[in-house]
C-alpha cells in the first residue's frame, strides 16, 4: 500500500492548512455578520477575550480570522504530529514498526 506523504508533517501541514483556514473564515464571516446586521454580537464579544482586537468591525474581523487561523493551524498541526506518531504502532504486535514490518504489511 503506497503511502502518498512523502515527509513526516506534509499531510499533517495539509490538514492543519485546510482546518486553520476553515475557522478563519468562519470567525471573519460572524465578525462580518455582527458588524453589519447585529446577529452574533455575543459570541463575537465572548470570543474578543481569546482574540485580541476581535471585535464587530471590519478590521477587527480580519484580526480575528488572523488569531483564528493561528490557533487553529498549531493546534492542529501538533495533534497530527502526536497522531502520525502513535499511528506507527502495530495493532498485532503492540510495538512501533520498523521498515521490515512496513514490508510485511504492518501499518
């Protein structure tokens, strides 16, 4: 079975990517959404305590997607990496793999 990651935190760095901008643009859009029709005010006010400078304006939006994407890139792109570290160990015999398991089939 081929394996299409060629290094250890590519699809890591992919996941992370796609999930990272996810958030910022759902972040931007209720930023947008509290600045110009006043729906989602509180959550964009709960969320200004863990984004600095996220507020109901158009330029605190952007800060906001900017904290967003941030937080949600690392947290991610560490959890893919503890992940792809314990994925190593073979379900038949408890212990990581080496390259002679990865031939025998174990994954």
């Amino acid at each position: 079975m081929t394996n299409e990651c060629n290094t250890r935190s590519h699809c890591v760095c992919k996941i992370a990517l796609a999930l990272g901008l996810t958030s910022a643009l759902f972040v931007f859009l209720l930023g947008i959404l509290a600045t110009y029709l006043s729906q989602g005010v509180p959550i964009v006010d709960f969320l200004g305590h863990v984004y600095v400078g996220y507020e109901a304006t158009l330029v605190g939006s952007f800060v906001g997607a900017a904290f967003a994407f941030l937080h949600t890139f690392l947290f991610f792109f560490v959890a893919g990496l503890i992940y792809k570290g314990l994925v190593k160990c073979c379900p038949s015999s408890r212990k990581c793999c080496n390259k002679k398991d990865e031939e025998a089939g174990c994954h």
